[in-house]
C-alpha cells in the first residue's frame, strides 16, 4: 500500500473514532500520519543503506510480528499515553497485509530471510518500476488504492478541510475543528 492511502484510512479511522467514541481527542494528526507510515520510515533506509543488497527484499523489521509485539509491550509497559500512535504504527502492518508473506512477518521463526517481491527483488533501488510491476499484476492493489483515496475525500469533507482557515489550522496544531472549538 502506497503511504498516503496508509495515512487517509488512519486519519479517517481515528476520525470517527474519536467522534463516535471519544478517544485520543489530544491525538496529533502529523504525528498519527508519521506512525501511519512508521514500519516504512524504518524499514526502506535500511535497505536502501544495506539491507537490499543482502535480502532483496525492502519490508524488513519494523513490519514483523517480533517488532508490533515490541511496540505494544514498550507503550502498554512503559508509555501508555502514546497508545493511539502505537495503534497507528500497528495497523500498517495490518493494511499492508503482511501475514501473507510469512517470512517477513514471523521473521526470524521462519528464517533469517525476508519476503522477496517478484523476480528483480523488493523496491529497492528502482522504486518507481516496482511498484509499477507489482500494480499492473495485482490489480485487486488498485481497489485499496482507491480506498484510501475515497478515505482521504470523506476525510477532508468531513471536517471541511477544503476551507483555507480550517486546512491551515489542522495544518499547524495537528487538530480538527470540533463542535465546541
């Protein structure tokens, strides 16, 4: 999954959350966005860096089941505050679907390898052909793609972010614009 679409069902997903639920009203939508896109903002540096060149592959350790139980445990035992960006940080891997490459996922249960994506290896150097390989032979891709797109628009509406004052005010403190503010 392309890292807006990550960031579109989570903004939404904490959205609703917090107006049919209200939880994390103090949430920081920059840095949701941040552990949205946090497993990627680990794990593509490291293979880009050094990883790629031995696994092929560049979904590594942020996006395993050892590290999600890592974060779960450091913020249930140690930061309990930071539980709605732990959420947000865990449910890339559950958009992403990772369990479905299971040496990734379970790594190192299953070995010391990571999941290779296609014949060339992972997305590692040439980005731009590889996700354009893996969108063009898995098409049921583009459905997700497009539901983040369609997440990102109710998003927006919702909290009319179409408005100049009101994009620029989220923009700034990371907040919506609630009924009493």
């Amino acid at each position: 999954m392309l890292p807006p679409s990550h960031i579109a069902y989570t903004w939404l997903a904490l959205s609703m959350a917090q107006e049919y639920l209200s939880v994390a009203p103090e949430a920081d939508y920059r840095l949701i966005a941040l552990a949205a896109v946090g497993p990627d903002l680990v794990d593509k540096p490291l293979a880009w860096a050094y990883f790629y060149k031995r696994y092929k592959a560049a979904v590594l350790f942020a996006h395993t089941l050892l590290t999600q139980l890592g974060v779960l445990w450091w913020t249930v035992g140690r930061a309990p505050r930071l539980w709605v960006y732990t959420l947000a940080f865990l449910g890339h891997v559950l958009l992403d679907r990772i369990w479905y490459f299971p040496n990734t996922f379970y790594w190192p249960l299953r070995g010391w390898r990571f999941h290779v994506w296609g014949k060339q290896g992972s997305e590692q150097p040439a980005i731009g052909r590889a996700y354009w390989v893996t969108f063009t032979r898995r098409r049921e891709l583009w459905i997700w793609e497009l539901g983040g797109l369609l997440a990102l628009l109710w998003f927006v509406g919702r909290h009319q972010l179409y408005r100049p004052r009101l994009l620029w005010k989220f923009i700034l403190t990371g907040r919506l614009k609630r009924g009493g503010d």
